[in-house]
C-alpha cells in the first residue's frame, strides 16, 4: 500500500471510530432520556442517531469526494454533501416538530418531574470520553496531518467544553471572531465536512468607501493552516460572490489546498457557475486586516484594483 492509501485507511478507522462513539452518545442519550423524563437529554439522544446516519453516508460519499476535478466539477464533488444534508435536515424538522409538540403536551399537562440524578452522571461520563476521544485523536493526527481528521476532532472537542461548562452559553473562535450560541453549537445538524466552515471560518462583505468597488474575503482558515480567499470586484451581485467563496473554501479544504499561483477556477455568469468564464487565483497580502496571506481570485472584467 503507497503513502496516501495508508493515510486513506487511517483516516476511514478514525472516522469510523468516531461513528461509534457518536453511536454510543445517541443510545445512551436516549436511554438516558427515558429513565430521566428529560425531553433535552432525549432529543440529543435523537440527534445523535441522526449524526450516525449522515456520518455513514458521509463515509460512502468519500469515496467519490476523494476523486480528482473533473472539467464539469472543478470544485471538485463537495456538493454531494449538501445532498446528503437535505436528507438529514427532512428527519431533523420531523424531530423537532416532534419536540415542540411533545413539550406544548407537557406544558398544558402541568409539566414532569425530571430525575437530575443520572443524568449528571451521563454528563460527566460523556466529558471524560469526548476529551479522552479529542486528545487521542490528536495525538495521532500528528504525524497524519490530515485536515479532514482534524476538523472532526475539532466538533470533539467544542461538545467536550460544552459539557465540561454546562453553565456556557455561547462560543467564539479566536480567528475568525465567530460568535455561535450553546444552543446552535449543540443542534447543528451537520457533523462532517461543513462544520468546521460553518464555526470557524468567517466569509466578510465590505463596500469600499467613495467607490463602487467592494470586497468579500474569509477569516479563520489559517486555524488548518490553510489559505483564506479575497474577491475584489464591481458589478455583479456581492451575495453571488459569496456563495463563490464558500464553493472555493469547501474546495481548498477537502483537498488539501492544490491551488497555485495561475490556476484557474470557473467563474460567474448571470450568478451561476460557467465553465467558459475563468478567474485567474494568485497568492498575496490580504487586503484588509489581519494581514495574512490569501488567494486572491481575479474576477476578469469584475476585478477591481491594480494587479
């Protein structure tokens, strides 16, 4: 076996593990749940078996994710994610549909009684193994240097804090600056590739002052040590450039950052991407603070500045 396909097959047992510990979260929970008459603790039990599935499909998708660009996906094929997403947000509306109905019941019928007992012990139990889990697999990933492992363990390590501090209400990540409630952290129902994205990276609008000119980049990608982007451009719509940089941080991520300097992406055309439109990406110095190194994608006829 080459270098990579044992990178492939640790990283397949690392993520395997972390189904199993994530299926031992959802069956406790849900035991859990019933013997305590705490809705909360059985709806995370519930979610969690929700994260088992979408990290099983995730785990068959990543096969296809591994594949090289192809002329018609030149992003690559994150977008299966999303697909897989879809699937998973349809049995999490049911859930909650399911929650608030079942806690309108409770509210009318005068409430239940709750037996706070057990569950501090699964509280502390499951900090200790989400630590123990995030120190390992840290360890390890080491000398793997696998991006795609670290910011898995990196979802870990945020639930291990939020049940070591119950009394948390909200978490920022140091570069980007992203403000996420305990609330939002705890129900987020992606555990696989977008997460770290969604929590940590940051994508900023701007509007130059005195200009038409504005500017999009993204925060909190150097977390992997990996590229931020920047997009300075005019005359065509910011929320389209947007949703361009998201594609282009998915990209960099799941690939280990294969740009470099004079290679193309596909561009914009009436908002959509168009294969005949091609922007040209080069590294430089961030335009707007911090100064940090970025990859700069060069718009053609939107491009602003001089380069």
């Amino acid at each position: 076996m080459d270098i990579l396909g044992a990178r492939r097959s640790i990283e397949q047992k690392l993520l395997m593990q972390s189904v199993g510990l994530m299926a031992l979260v959802a069956v406790s929970g849900t035991i859990m749940g019933i013997v305590t008459g705490s809705s909360a603790v059985l709806l995370d039990g519930v979610f969690s078996f929700v994260d088992v599935v979408i990290k099983i499909m995730m785990l068959m998708t990543a096969k296809l994710i591994a594949r090289e660009t192809s002329k018609r996906f030149q992003f690559g094929y994150w977008q299966f994610e999303p697909l897989v997403l879809a699937v998973e947000g349809f049995f999490i509306l049911l859930i909650v549909i399911y929650a608030l109905s079942s806690g309108i019941t409770d509210l009318i019928s005068g409430g239940r009684h709750v037996d706070f007992g057990p569950a501090i012990y699964y509280a502390i139990f499951f900090t200790v193994a989400d630590t123990i889990y995030y120190l390992y697999v840290r360890r390890i990933n080491k000398s793997l240097q696998s991006n795609l492992i670290k910011f898995d363990n990196v979802s870990w390590y945020v639930d291990a804090l939020l049940e070591l501090y119950p009394a948390c209400k909200a978490v920022v990540f140091g570069p980007s600056r992203k403000f996420l409630s305990r609330e939002s952290i705890e129900n987020y129902p992606d555990k696989a590739v977008t997460r770290f994205i969604d929590y940590a990276v940051n994508v900023r609008y701007f509007n130059i002052q005195g200009t038409d000119d504005m500017m999009v980049d993204s925060v909190g990608m150097s977390t992997l040590f990996l590229p931020d982007v920047q997009y300075h451009f005019h005359g065509i719509n910011s929320d389209d450039v947007v949703i361009h940089a998201y594609n282009m941080l998915y990209f960099i991520l799941e690939n280990d950052n294969p740009v470099g300097d004079g290679d193309t992406i596909s561009g914009l055309e009436n908002g959509e991407l168009d294969s005949n439109v091609q922007w040209i990406l080069q590294y430089e110095d961030s335009l707007v603070q911090p100064v940090r190194a970025v990859l700069d994608v060069n718009m053609g006829e939107y491009a602003s500045g001089t380069r």
